[in-house]
C-alpha cells in the first residue's frame, strides 16, 4: 500500500511538472514566427504535454485512451476557442473558401456558418475533456478529422501544380497560428492517429454524468460558446490574436529607409589649383565654390564625398512585438501616407471602415463629434476604407462627415479592427487601443487617455 501511495505522489508530481511545462511554453507561443514548422510542432508538442500530464493527475489506467482524449480535447477546444473569440475572422474565412470553390453565393451564410462550427469544435473537446457524451464526441471529432483532412491534401496539392493558393491559410486555428496548407495536412494527419484510437476504444470510456445531467451540461454549455460568439461579434475579440492587436508597434522598413536618408547630409569635397601660386587645395563644394578667379577646379581628379548623420536615425530594435505594414498601406492618389500615420510622435486616430457602404452609420454623430474634438487638440484623425470614391463621397453626404478618407486594402481593414466602423487609436506607430463602432468611448473618456 505505501509504494502504491509513493507511485501515485510521483505520478502526480510529474503531473504537475508537465501542467507546469505547458503554461511556460504557452507563454513564449508567440516568439516563434508564423507559418513555421518549428511553431506547429511546439504546438502539438504542448498539447501531448498537457494530455499526459492531466492523464498523470486524474486517471490511474487506460493511459492510452486518456492521453487520446486529453489530446484530442484539448485541441479542439483550442481550435474552436480561437475561433469562438473572433466569429468576423471565421466569417471571412469562409468567404475565401467560398470563392476559391466558385460558390460565392454561400457567402452571406458564412457568419452563421462560422459560429456553428466554432460551436461545435469547442463542444466536441470540453465534452471530450469532462467526459460527456464520451462516444458521440468521439464520433463528432473523427468526423471533422475525415472531412478535413482531404480538404487540406487537395489545397496543398493544387498549390504545388498550379503554384497558386486557392486558400492561403485553412483557417483552423484562426489568426493565434497562421499554417501553410502542406502544414495543416501534416497536421491533420498526426491529430487523425489519437482521434481514430480514441473512436475504436470510445467504448471503455465512463461518462462521468448521467444522460439527464449531461443533457443539461451540453445544453448550457452550447449556449454559453454561442453568447460569447455573440459578444465578440457586437464588441471587439475579448482576446485578440491579430498582428495589430494593443501594444503592436507598427513599423514599415521602407518608413526606416527614409528617415535614415532625410538625416543624412552629403558633403562633396574637390581638388582646386591656385592660378597664381599653383598651390593645390582640397575645397567643400556642396553649397560654396572658392573665388573663381583664384581656384581652378582639377577635372581630372575626383570628387570625394562625405556623409553626416544629423540625428541619430540608426535602425530602431524593438523589445516590444512588431508587425510590419506593406508599402502604400495608407494612401490617396499617389501619396502614401503611412509613414505620416506611424512616425506621427502624438496621437492618430484611424477610423476604419472597409466598406462604407455596409458600414454603421447610428454613431455617425458621434465619430463627427469625436472628429471636431481631435482637431481642436491637433490630433491627426483620418478613415480608412476600401470603397470607391463615387461610394466615400455618398457616405459623406448621408453622414456629414469632414474627415478625410485614405485608401488601404479591405483585406488589412478587415485584419485591423474586426468592425465596420472600428476605431484605432496610434501613438509612436504603437496600437494604444482599438474599439468596435458601438463602443466608441465619450470625448470625456478620450480627454482622460490623451491626458
């Protein structure tokens, strides 16, 4: 009996570590790069961790199936939390899905169709991992997996004759893992080992309600995923895993390039000979030329020149996570102005509305305010949109609105801030904070964080 305690304490303990390795590696997630190999298998390296550790802490035998379950629960309910947390993003995945298989019509059912399946991935794996309804959840995630994973197979095939991508990004995991179509096949196929052993051996696992209490558990438990799709539809993700997410500082190398060479002065120096001495003399040329009766340039020498740093501009390191914007990410005509917007030192209020034509107007009256309010303080404040002008200046009429509108891609604006309208608010380049249309805050609020 005393070794069998001592066996369980040990179990528990490296239970416990492995919990504890879990959370340290979830920590640093985000300092490997997207679309990276190493990044996907830290991924599911991490979940194997967790699946046997909570195996070590709460089962006693059938290892096997336990690390299965956890497994594959836990991944679940990864891949529908990320995309419960963010349904616009799930929304317009869809919509990419739809117009790569030619059927665009299908699109206005993208956002139902988006919360459903986020619904079921993150009910599929808390059932799995409480054990509830143990063989119809073990049914629904082998589903998935058989459905899935040819899908994936045919897009990174396709990709690889055509060299074109139908889809640039599956979309599983949302925007917290950005995967190449051959990695979420490869990813595919190593989640379909445990989910497949975890089907056949579905049996051997005791569900840990009964029918009426597991019937009332799934219930509140679908309810509950489908309020919080709800809430960060009306509002903005309550955890956000985009690249321009608060604290991003947004940089553009092109934006660097240049403030190195508005900073940098060049000196020309040349070779002069005195017509009356033959003296040889070297004399800076950029702005003054020495008495040209006295001096006579030396063509055959050549002109030498000198640069000076007016400021220290040298290429900034960020501590800081950094997402870097394309060329004319911001731009009318042919101005680009995102160089403006991010190397302004004060505050930037960008107003984002991909398609004006969709977009909110019930707080129009507010924004004009919030507008009039940032121009009295000498704030930069600007909308961003993807729409046609003939559209921005109808927009304009029925609203009332002053501000100027600059052009950006709709597939960034729809990246920047999940809502049409959003509003974001920059300083230094750095996302201070960005709100939904509905959640803009008063222009008292706005004098308390400019302050």
């Amino acid at each position: 009996m005393k070794n069998l305690q001592t066996k369980n304490y040990i179990q528990f303990g490296i239970g416990l570590l492995l919990i504890f390795a879990t959370l340290t590696t979830l920590a640093f997630f985000d300092a490997f790069e997207d679309a990276s190999w190493t990044k996907l298998w830290v991924l599911l390296a991490t979940i194997v961790s967790a699946a046997v550790g909570l195996t070590l802490i709460f089962e006693q035998r059938a290892y096997a199936i336990s690390i299965s379950r956890f497994f594959t629960g836990i991944l679940f309910i990864f891949s529908g939390f990320v995309k419960a947390v963010d349904p616009l993003g799930s929304k317009y995945k869809f919509i990419d899905y739809f117009e790569a298989w030619n059927v665009d019509f299908l699109a206005p059912a993208a956002l139902t169709l988006g919360i459903i399946m986020s619904t079921a991935e993150l009910l599929i794996g808390l059932c799995l991992v409480f054990k509830i309804y143990p063989k119809l959840s073990s049914l629904g995630a082998l589903i998935f997996m058989i459905g899935f994973t040819p899908v994936t197979l045919y897009l990174a095939m396709q990709q690889n004759i055509t060299g074109k991508e139908l889809v640039h990004d599956c979309g599983c995991f949302g925007d917290a893992l950005v995967l190449t179509n051959w990695q979420t096949f490869v990813k595919n196929v190593f989640i379909l080992v445990p989910v497949v052993f975890l089907f056949f051996y579905r049996k051997k696992i005791q569900p840990s309600l009964t029918p009426v209490f597991s019937l009332i558990a799934t219930i509140i438990l679908t309810l509950s995923i489908v309020a919080f799709s709800v809430y960060a539809l009306c509002n903005l993700p309550p955890i956000d895993f985009r690249p321009y997410k608060i604290g991003t500082h947004l940089i553009s190398e092109q934006c660097e390039e240049q403030a190195i060479a508005r900073n940098v002065k060049t000196y020309q120096y040349a070779q002069f000979v005195n017509n009356q001495t033959g003296e040889r003399k070297e004399f800076e040329i950029t702005e003054n030329y020495p008495d040209w009766e006295i001096w006579e340039i030396d063509t055959e020498k050549p002109i030498r020149e000198e640069k000076e740093k007016l400021q220290n501009v040298a290429k900034q390191q960020f501590t800081r996570q950094t997402f870097e914007l394309p060329p004319m990410f911001a731009y009318k005509g042919g101005t680009d102005y995102t160089c403006d917007i991010i190397k302004d030192t004060s505050f930037v209020f960008l107003l984002v509305q991909y398609d004006v034509k969709t977009s909110k107007t019930g707080n129009a009256p507010a924004i004009n305010e919030l507008y009039e309010w940032t121009q009295a303080h000498n704030f930069v404040f600007y909308a961003l949109t993807a729409s046609l002008d003939e559209d921005v200046e109808a927009f304009r009429t029925k609203t009332n609105a002053r501000y100027e509108f600059l052009n950006a891609d709709d597939i960034a604006l729809k990246t920047i801030v999940r809502a049409n309208p959003g509003l974001v608010l920059l300083k230094n380049g750095v996302v201070i904070n960005n709100w939904n249309g509905n959640d803009i805050p008063s222009i008292a609020e706005f004098e308390k964080i400019v302050n």
